[in-house]
C-alpha cells in the first residue's frame, strides 16, 4: 500500500474537496444536483464556518477527505469519501482511525448518516464499529419545490 498522510483543510482545499463531493454525491445516490461551482461556494463557506476537513494524499494525489462540525457532546462527520480506485485497500478504516486518535481524541461521539440505498457504505461504517442510532423518515409534497441537501 502506498504511504498515505492527512492534512488538515484550508479554503484552498475546497475546489478539490468540492470536486470529490459531486463524486460522492453521485456513488452514494443523493438527490443534490448542485453543480461543481455550486459545491466549491459551499465548501468554502463551511470550512470558513463551523466545518472542518481532513483530506487524505498518498504519494501522488488526494484520495480522499472527510467533512466534519464539532457539536458539544459529539463529532458530526457529514461527508467522507475515498476514491474508487483506493477503497477495499484500508485506507477508509485507516483513515478514521487516525482521525479519531489525532483529531476526534476529546469527542466521546461520532455521528453520521448514511442514505438507505447506499448499502456498501452502511456495510463499511458498521464493519468498523458503527451502529445503527435512529432513522430518519420524509415525504414529499406534491407541488412544492425541493432544495438541495
């Protein structure tokens, strides 16, 4: 495996964080149809806000970040994505790993979501010791116009 590093995010991080969410958007099936430039505004305004990030490189790229809010009794980790090529390899489990050793080591929770139909990633955070907390339910209304997530 190649050696991989983490670097906390800067705002010139996030067009590449931006463009690695419009890939996760589309692998685990979100409804958001923001466009990249759409994505980057709002990256930059997280990691200007509330967000952090953590972006992971191996010796010739990024391969991956995840996206995450302080909240006083846990982790809120909104976004992590590890690029086709590179899962399967341990570098997703590595990664959370030396997050929770090196950035999350106060927090005494980590909370995610994950959308139903994303079956691979339910697998992964539950193999890693997640479990399941509570389920989320909606319904659309007829008529009315739906924002992006």
């Amino acid at each position: 495996m190649a050696e991989i590093e983490f670097h906390l995010a800067t705002i010139n991080d996030a067009e590449l964080i931006a463009e690695m969410n419009e890939k996760l958007i589309r692998d685990e099936g979100h409804r958001n149809a923001m466009s990249l430039p759409e994505l980057t505004d709002r990256m930059r305004i997280w990691l200007r806000g509330e967000y952090e990030a953590i972006v992971i490189d191996d010796e010739q790229s990024s391969i991956g970040y995840a996206l995450f809010r302080r909240e006083p009794d846990y982790i809120y980790l909104r976004q992590f994505f590890v690029i086709p090529e590179q899962r399967r390899n341990g570098i997703g489990r590595m990664a959370i790993a030396w997050m929770r050793e090196n950035v999350w080591a106060d927090a005494t929770r980590i909370r995610l979501e994950v959308l139903v139909g994303n079956s691979t990633g339910l697998a992964f955070w539950r193999a890693i010791g997640f479990s399941d907390y509570c389920i989320t339910l909606e319904a659309e209304q007829r008529g009315v116009p739906t924002t992006n997530g």
